[in-house]
C-alpha cells in the first residue's frame, strides 16, 4: 500500500519544518521531515559524514543514500507503530528534492497534494535562516556562501519537482505571512479536502 501523503515544499527557510511539526500532531497525519533524519545521524556512522560533508556545503545529499536512509526511517516508524499507513496522511518535508528523488519514490507515495510555501524574497529567506543557526545551531545556517548555494540548489533542483506533480496537486501558499496565519491557510485546504486524504481513497493521486 502506498503512503497517502501531503508534501510540504519550499525554499530553505520558507517554513516547511514550521508547518510540518504542528500539522504532525493532528489525529491521523504524522510528520516526517527528512533534514531531521540525516541530523539524527552520528558523525560515527559512514552516512552522518556523508551528510555532514554535503549539507556543509550547501548541497543535497547523493539520491542513493537518501532515498535509502528515509526508508528504513519510516520503516522503523512504521514498525514502532508511531506510523499508520493504513490511517495516517504522511505529511512531508524535504523530499522529494529533486526528480530522480520523486521518481524512485513513486512507487512508495500517494501524494494528494502540495503545498508550494512561497517566499520571492530571498532576502526575507536569508534572515529566516540566519535567525535558525543561533537559534538551533545549525551548521549549514551559518555562513552567507552556504545558504546562497542551498538557494541555488533550491532553485535549479528541487523546483522542477512542482512540474512533475503538476498543478493539479500543487497549493500556492503564502509563505511570507506569519506562521499562524500560513497555518490557517494550509489548514483551509486540509479541512476542506479531508476526506479525500483519507488513506483509503485515490482520489487526488497523481494520474500514472
Ligand atoms: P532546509 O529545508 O532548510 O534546507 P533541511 O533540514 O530540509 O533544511 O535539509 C538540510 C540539508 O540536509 C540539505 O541542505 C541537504 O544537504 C540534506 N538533505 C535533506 N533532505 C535531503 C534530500 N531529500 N536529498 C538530499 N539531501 C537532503
């Protein structure tokens, strides 16, 4: 069975994780963000060096090991029965980031819709992310190079990702509001579309 899911998309400090932690504690969606897994890693492990090595620099991690890694997290969560696919919607954040990610994922996502967190202006962006480094001592926040290259990989990787779920499945959201009231916005859609999240129904899958 495939993750009935909703994905949560947007530039690097367009507020993506702000949503998703508060979205993940309704009744029946759980929240899964895929920065967070990577920095739940070691820098013992092969891959916590691998991801330390990349994000430092502001770049995505190799799809292979991504790909690998969010599985058998969302297993394990599956497995500790924190993760009902049967009953939740998946909410989700930070992959796919690019197409080959969305392609290997296929086969693995119902994803019923997106929220596109818009922000143009990346100076708004830049002090979001400046903000978080203090805040929650975020390597890959801290220097000015680093998050121009996170945008610019935002920009020539991960937008083409809205193309491949087309504008069917694609909410424009207003990501320069406050978190309340892009939390309302989000909520409007969701409350509106709540049956058609249910697991159990197709409805607003992509046509294969
Ligand atoms: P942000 O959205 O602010 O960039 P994330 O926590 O989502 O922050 O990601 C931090 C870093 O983790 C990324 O810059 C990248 O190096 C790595 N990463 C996260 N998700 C992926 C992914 N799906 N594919 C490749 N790398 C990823």
């Amino acid at each position: 069975m495939k993750y009935s899911t909703i994905l949560l998309f947007g530039a690097p400090g367009a507020g993506k994780g702000t949503q998703g932690k508060v979205l993940g504690v309704v009744p029946n969606f759980f929240h899964n963000s895929c920065g967070d897994v990577f920095r739940s890693l070691t820098v013992d492990s092969e891959l916590g060096r691998i991801f330390l090595d990349y994000s430092a620099r502001g770049q995505l991690v190799p799809d292979e090991y991504t790909v690998r890694l969010w599985h058998e997290s969302i297993k394990k969560r599956e497995q500790a029965g924190q993760f009902r696919p049967e009953r939740d919607t998946l909410i989700l954040d930070g992959i796919p980031r690019n197409l080959a990610q969305a392609k290997l994922l296929e086969d693995t996502l119902n994803v019923k819709a997106v929220f596109n967190l818009l922000c143009a202006d990346r100076n708004k962006l830049v002090e979001r992310l400046q903000r978080r480094a203090l805040r929650e001592n975020r390597l890959d926040d801290a220097s000015l190079e680093v998050i121009r290259r996170r945008l610019e990989t935002y920009e020539n990787e991960t937008r083409p990702v809205l193309d491949f779920y087309g504008p069917k499945l694609v909410i424009q959201i207003d990501a320069t509001l406050t978190p309340i009231q892009v939390l309302h916005n989000i909520l409007e859609v969701v409350a509106r579309r709540e049956g058609q999240f249910d697991p159990n129904s197709w409805t607003f899958s992509r046509p294969s």
